[in-house]
C-alpha cells in the first residue's frame, strides 16, 4: 500500500490532501421508527459467518402461562392486515404524548432507474395505540410523501403534524406540505415557495416556529405553523435552535448556494425571529449546539489544524476550549452533555508514512486510527480533563457511548486496546474512572479464555450486523438496564444474547438465549421481548414481571410472520406494544401485518406502597457504610417494584428518591487540565509533556494561570467537606488569544450529540492538481480500511477477522429510529 502511495504523490504536484468526515449518533425521543422488508440473500451470508463456539449453555428461565392469563391476552390482542398495500417500508409517528394516536406511511419506492414519478404512497392512522388502523389517504388527496422525512410532528403534546409531498424540482416551483393541528384527523394543503433540502424542524417548544433549508441553500422560517414562510438567508450550510427563540446558522461569505466550503462559513444569530442579525464569528468549519454550550470548529489559519471555541452565553463570548488540535483526517465529536459537562471525543492521529515529496509542503499524512481519547469539560465547557483513552470511533461514525439513563452517572462504552481487541469499559461517575463490566455469574467462558468479562454491543455492532439493538434503558425503570453482550476477553462476533443489569450496570444476569428485540413497558413493571430472525417466522413474543429473571411465552398470531420491528409509544409508561412484520403470500407478493397485544388487563392491580421496598443506588460490598452510595457527593435512595409484585404501575407512575450529601473524597475530583488517572486508581498525575510548565489558559481575553495540586470537582457534584485539594486561578496579564479569539462579532459553536468534524487544509498553488486531490483522497480511504478482531473464538483461520471500516451492510429487518424535529447534529 506505501509503494501505491508513494507513486501517486510523486505524480501529482499536490501539497496536501483535503478531507471532511461526518459522523452521527442516534438521539432524541425516537417518536418515529422506519421499517422495511429485509433483503433474505444478504443476511443468510451472515448467519453462516455467526456460527462459532460458544461457552457452555445456557437455559432461559420460562414459566408457563396460566391459562386464564392466555385467555386475557388473546382477547387484548388485535391483528390488522394491510391487504393490497405492496409499500416496501412503513414509517410509523406516535402524534403526542399519551393521546393514542400513530400515523403510518407506506412506501412504494420508484423502479430502479427511475426519476420522476412511479412511486406511491398509503396513510393510515390509529387513535387507540395501534389496536385499529384506518387508511386516511384520501385527506391528502392521493399525494406521495416522501420517504426520508415525509413526517414530522410538534414537540410534547401538541397535536401538530406535517406531512412533506414529494414533489419533483423540475416540475415546479416549490414543493407541498400537508398541515394539520388536530393529530392527522384533517389536512391542509399548502403551497411553499421553495423545495426542501431537509426535514422541517420545529421550534422544541413552540410548534408554530419552523425552520428549514432549501435546495438552493436559502433558510427558511415560519411562524404560523407553515402557511407564510419568509427566507432569512442564502448559502446556509446548517442551523440549530439556541435557548429561547434564538436561531443559530452557518452561512457562505458570499450568500452563494456554495455552502459546504467548510473552514470559511460565518456563524449568525438572530433572536427575533429574523428581524436582526448578529454575526458572531467566521472561517468556522462547524459548529454545535448542546447543554446550552455553543461550540465552532475554527480554521484559525490556512493550513493549520482547526480549535475549538466555546460559548456559554449564546455566542456574545467565545473562549478556546483546552483540547489537543485536530489536524488532517481527524475530527471531534460531543458524545454528551447537559448545562454542567461536556464529554468530547478527540480522534488520535496515525501516521501513515513520511517525506514522500519535496513539492509537499507536509512531511507527514495521517490516517483514521478508529479510536481517540474522551475528554470531559468543567463546567464552563473550556478547561478538558482526559478521561477514557483508545476510545473506539469506527469509520463509519458508529461510536458505541452510552449514557445509561436508568442511573445518575452511569457511561458504557467500547476501547479498542493496543492488540486490536474490542472491550467494553463502564463508569459510575461521569467519566472520573472506568472498568471492565464484572462476569455475570450465570454465565462462563471458554476454557482458554484469559480475561473473563462481559462485553456489550452498541452502535457500531449494530451497524456491522452483530446486535439488532442498542442497550436500552429509561430513567423511569431506575437502575434497569438491557443489552446484547457476550462474555470472554473481548467483543465477540457470534451470536450475542441479552444480559440485564437491575442496578444500572454493577452487576449483570443473562437473560435470553441469542439476539432478541426488546422493549420496557409500565416503567420496568414489564419487559417484552421477540427473537430476531431474519430467515424465519415468528409467532411467539416473551415478556417478564421480573426485570427479565423469568420469561413467560405467548403466541400472538394463529399465522406466523416475518418479524419488521417492536414499535412502543416513546417512554415506559404505556402497557401497549405492537409487532410488525409480513406475511409471504402468493405471486412473491407480501402483505403488512400489525399485532398489537395490550397486557393491562393483565396486570389489573395497580401497585401499592407494600409492592416496593427502598433501595440504595450504587451500593456495593465493597465500600464501608460512610461511603456506601456515595457517587458525584450524594447518595440516593429510590423506592423501586419488588421483582416478585405482579402489579401495574401505570401512567401516573412518578419516581421517588431521597438524597444525602457525603463527604468529598478523590472520587469526586476529576483529574484536572494537564493531569491524568492512572488506570484502576483514584489519583491524578501530571502528563509527562506538561511536567515543569507553567499552566496558562486564556480565558475572557486575560491570561490565567492555573495553581493545581491536579484534581478539579467533577461539575454538579454536591459533596460536603473531607478531601479538598489546592485549585485556584489568578490573571497574569491582559489581552490574549490570537485573531479567531471571539467574542460579540466573532464566536463558534456545536450540537446536541454533536460531531465537530476536523480536517486541515494546506493550499499550495500548483496548476494541474485539484483532479489529482480526489483521486489521492479516494485511495487512501479504500487502503486504509483495517481489521479487529473481535474474539479468539474462531472456527477457522481465514475467519479470524471482522473487517471494521466503509463496507456493504445486510439490510436489517429491524425498525431503525428516526428524529423529526430534534435531528442529530452533524459538525
């Protein structure tokens, strides 16, 4: 691959090659699912590869259904078959929060080839959680929706929903939507002036505010839910909603449609709606938008790597975040954060060869190494301490970071070690330590198994076809946490099953033999689960009233299907779930089949105060009772279901937590700017390249330096007393940061789960090359995919590698998760 490389850059008289990454990751309330039928051929290669050895077997606990219990489940389950529907994929929007109503989009793709017309669609809509469907196509006058954002609906309760027509550019001037404020009962056409580029976003708390960009890069907002629209600007790249009605955007220098000239965007910012403008910085490659934190990208010089600069007050002051720079083919990501920390992946660099030019103003190239470090912020989001190293970021932009929701504190997450394995890391305190997850104790592995852990599976097995689904946890169902995993010295690439925590990761229980798709129902009261297969029927769906201990079985249909997905109203509240699939019919054809089972009626008591006992989060045996429970300075003690109560919590469920503040010890410092924490231990040591320097941050235009003995409190930490370490900041002169330092007319910022991608660009004039740059930069992306190994347990030697890099994926049968108007963003 050097000698390949080497002949192209002596040919051509190019100085450096120019690259951009974007990556996404899932978020929001997922109140949309997408699903489709699976492609059989491509998944059968698959399974075949998925057969290997695995430790000694494991028997589910399953308990047989009382016939009394079936009896309420058949008459509490309703089957709706879409005859004549021949839509390859449906797309199903719950409409509110607890109104019952679900619209579905059916789907007919246009032929191969194709360009204008020869697709259709169907609408149909359910006001009693999915248990009846009526087509309501006729209220949109027969229109095609389209597929990738044809859907989107108001924030929270509101009732409000757009339906978006596919219209095609060439046949007129602008494009159609479809409103309604009365959750899909009627529809009003309306006409927009423009075609849009992207799905319309609404405003997160007024749903008569929204925004979109145009195919021409024009922005586009409304405030009387869609019928007058006024265009803002031209040549926006992006844009995001700030606190309030502030309105972020990136835009060209020049007004152009030439939008993605990336590293010489301005950022703006309107707070009225559009009628004034605020420009807060330029030569921002991206920016974001998370935890009330704005952060840019900036390319504060030509050929130089790009920063990252960070606002806390809505672009009016930008400081420089304290993270390493990224240069060619690296980039950042925000994994997460709130209005108190920031997590922020930083992509390590690879060198792929040296010198290999004189023309070449750059004596190095670097390439993707798919891990990075993980750095967590203070609580202004400017000073970075280091917190997790070889973070693993595959390529595709699959990052396995989880936040378990169902517990304060609580991260999962994949490390990619030094010899190419794939392990799962856990932290219980915001990212202050991380550890391997402890073995579950009914579960073993091989014989030649060195290290015996547990390891999880998230974004990027899903994306690589290992794990139908992410782990899945709600704050509602406290400390309850489910997952695909396998146990071993690594991530393995056979067949997962699914584990279950009921103490937010600590410890873990096998649960289910092999992938499943699985749902939490009743806040926790209930978990429902259905085998993932891709090549056979299915009939029988699981479900447990006791966090997953023991599993009852229940046929819901006398006719089996082709398992699409498990759809659930957003939340855990509703008892309510519905199972698509298709049903193979004659002629190849194939019809549409919604199951959704009730299972109130079977839970009819509702809970009472002796079916819950208090217990203490984050306790374990191994802390003394001062301690015990302590995590981020206080200790909390919830009231949670008894495993053995079979009742119902309902809707009205609210969770109830006592708090008590702890003494502070080293657990509630993270280690400060310039220090790190050796693995497995509590204390912070200087980085060996900051030893003996001076710390200097420039903060609000004045030089500070930072007097630390190495730790700072983790942000939002309540802790009283005990461990209190020297930290202290002084100015030491005025005036600093160079000329990108912004502040009023010149800030930067990212987004929610946000990606900063970061590439450098060194421009050397030379005539004939700008062809050759693409060509060079495709090269190198196609040679530079490598392989992992996922697991010592092979069955044959020329299997010994899961590829991880840009490949053909077999399309899953499962329903992926869409966001209407609280999109991911991509910086």
């Amino acid at each position: 691959m050097t000698e390949r490389l080497l002949v192209l850059f002596g040919v051509l008289v190019l100085v450096a090659v120019v690259s951009s990454q974007g990556l996404k990751q899932e978020k929001g309330s997922k109140r949309t699912i997408f699903f489709s039928r699976t492609v059989k051929e491509e998944t059968r290669s698959r399974d075949k590869r998925d057969t290997r050895t695995r430790g000694p077997s494991f028997n589910s606990c399953i308990l047989k259904l009382p016939a009394s219990d079936w009896k309420k489940l058949d008459q509490n389950t309703h089957e709706t078959a879409f005859h004549g529907d021949d839509g390859s994929s449906f797309t199903l929007t719950w409409v509110g929060d607890g109104t019952g109503v679900i619209l579905v989009l059916s789907t007919i793709s246009p032929p191969m080839g194709v360009v204008v017309g020869g697709g259709s669609s169907r609408l149909y809509r359910s006001q009693d959680y999915g248990k009846t469907f009526h087509d309501i196509t006729h209220v949109i006058n027969n229109t095609l929706i389209r597929k990738e954002f044809g859907i989107s609906t108001g924030p929270g309760n509101s009732e409000k929903v757009i339906l978006t027509g596919d219209i095609p550019a060439l046949e007129s001037n602008g494009g159609v939507i479809f409103t309604s404020t009365d959750a899909g009962v009627s529809f009003k056409p309306v006409q927009l002036p423009f075609h849009q580029r992207q799905a319309i976003s609404f405003h997160f708390q007024n749903p008569n505010y929204l925004v979109t960009i145009s195919n021409d890069g024009g922005l586009w907002l409304s405030v009387d839910f869609g019928n007058m629209w006024n265009k803002l600007q031209d040549g926006v790249h992006s844009f995001m909603w700030g606190s309030g009605i502030t309105l972020f955007f990136s835009c060209s220098p020049n007004g152009t449609v030439d939008a993605d000239t990336r590293g010489e965007l301005f950022l703006r910012r309107t707070e009225d709606l559009g009628k004034t403008f605020t420009d807060l910085t330029h030569n921002i490659f991206s920016f974001g938008y998370i935890g009330g934190f704005l952060f840019t990208s900036v390319l504060e010089k030509q050929g130089e790597p790009r920063v990252i600069y960070v606002s806390s007050n809505q672009g009016d002051i930008f400081n420089k975040a304290q993270l390493p720079s990224a240069t060619i083919e690296q980039f950042y990501s925000v994994l997460d954060g709130d209005e108190d920390m920031i997590f922020m992946h930083v992509d390590d660099p690879a060198v792929l060869f040296l010198g290999l030019c004189q023309l070449c103003s750059v004596s190095t190239v670097t390439a993707d190494t798919y891990f990075g470090t993980v750095y967590t912020s203070d609580d202004r989001g400017i000073l970075y301490s280091k917190s997790l190293e070889r973070h693993l970021f595959g390529g595709e932009g699959k990052s396995d970071f989880t936040n378990v929701t169902s517990l304060r504190g609580v991260y999962l997450t994949n490390v990619l070690e030094e010899d190419d394995r794939i392990r799962t890391v856990i932290s219980f305190d915001r990212g202050g330590e991380w550890r391997l997850l402890s073995k579950p104790q009914n579960a073993e592995c091989g014989v030649n198994t060195k290290n015996c852990n547990l390891h999880i599976h998230g974004e990027y097995s899903r994306y690589n076809g290992l794990a139908p689904l992410l782990p899945l946890s709600d704050p509602s169902a406290i400390g309850l946490v489910i997952a695909h995993g396998s146990v071993g010295d690594s991530v393995t690439s056979a067949r997962p099953d699914v584990y279950v925590s009921d103490d937010g990761g600590y410890t873990w229980a096998r649960s289910l033999m092999g992938p499943h798709h699985y749902a939490i129902l009743d806040s926790g009261g209930l978990l429902v689960a259905v085998e993932s297969h891709t090549d056979r029927l299915i009939s029988t769906i699981k479900f447990s009233t006791d966090e997953g201990q023991c599993w009852k079985l229940y046929n819901f249909t006398d006719h089996p299907i082709f398992f699409a997905g498990l759809a659930s109203e957003p939340g855990t509240k509703t008892m309510n779930l519905t199972i698509w699939g298709y049903r193979p019919e004659e002629q190849y054809r194939a019809t549409w089949v919604a199951v959704t089972i009730d299972f109130q009626p079977l839970l009819v008591r509702e809970c009472e105060e002796r079916d819950y006992v208090e217990w203490l989060a984050h306790s374990t045996a191994s802390r003394d009772s001062d301690t015990d429970g302590c995590v981020l300075g206080y200790r909390e003690t919830f009231r949670r279901l008894k495993k053995q109560a079979v009742c119902r919590n309902g809707r009205d469920y609210v969770v109830r937590r006592q708090q008590m503040p702890c003494l502070c010890t080293r657990e509630d410092y993270l280690c400060d700017y310039g220090y790190y924490r050796h693995e497995n231990t509590s204390e912070c040591v200087e980085q060996t390249d900051l030893r003996d320097h001076i710390l200097e941050v420039c903060l609000n235009g004045e030089e500070e330096e930072l007097q630390t003995s190495g730790y700072r409190k983790v942000p939002s930490d309540r802790c009283e007393g005990g461990f209190a370490p020297l930290r202290r900041e002084r100015t030491v002169s005025k005036g600093c940061g160079g000329p990108s330092q912004v502040s009023a007319s010149k800030p930067n910022v990212p987004q929610t789960t946000v990606l900063v991608m970061v590439a450098s660009v060194s421009v050397v004039v030379v005539a004939l090359a700008v062809a050759g740059l693409f060509m060079v930069r495709r090269m190198l992306h196609t040679e530079r995919i490598p392989s992992y190994r996922f697991s010592a347990l092979q069955v044959q030697e020329e299997d010994r590698c899961i590829p991880i890099g840009p490949q053909t994926v077999p399309l899953s049968n499962a329903g992926s998760d869409h966001n209407d108007s609280d999109e991911d963003l991509i910086v």
